[in-house]
C-alpha cells in the first residue's frame, strides 16, 4: 500500500482511514499532552465527542486526583522515552 510518491511512506489518507475504523479506541497527543486525534472507538467508550477532547490536554481523562502526576510522568517520558 506504498504509495512511490510518498517514498514508501502510507498516505496520510490511508493510515486516518485505518485508525478510524480501529475497533479500539486510539487518541494521538502531541508533546505538550494536547489531544490531536480521537477515534469514535474511543469517543464511544467515554462518552466524549471528537470536538470535547481534540485541544484538551490528555490529563483530561485521567481521574482527577492522578493529573498532575500523568503531566510529570509525560514530561520525563518527553525528555528520554524508553521503549
């Protein structure tokens, strides 16, 4: 499913089709915790429209009492991810 002009890399058309049609719930974050990508998988299982969460920080759906410490965790996983 290559496209040549692409360099061997999906289109950016197929690979949001595949995530849309994930049966699981994805959501994409950029570094800062911001949501920039929600499926309807997900969106189902929490009871969010796409349009509540994208620009929400991550944080967001992490039970209250555990939020600050998810931002800490995400910042030192920015600074050195590890697999």
């Amino acid at each position: 499913m290559a496209d040549d002009s692409t360099n061997g890399r999906l289109d950016d058309s197929v690979l949001k089709h595949s995530l849309d049609q994930s049966p699981d719930g994805l959501l994409i974050c950029e570094s800062d915790g911001r949501i920039v990508y929600a499926n309807a998988a997900l969106c189902n299982m929490l009871g969010y429209s796409v349009s509540e969460l994208l620009d929400e920080p991550v944080e967001r759906l992490v039970p209250h009492e555990s939020r600050s410490e998810h931002a800490r965790r995400r910042g030192f996983y920015i600074e050195a991810p590890k697999d």
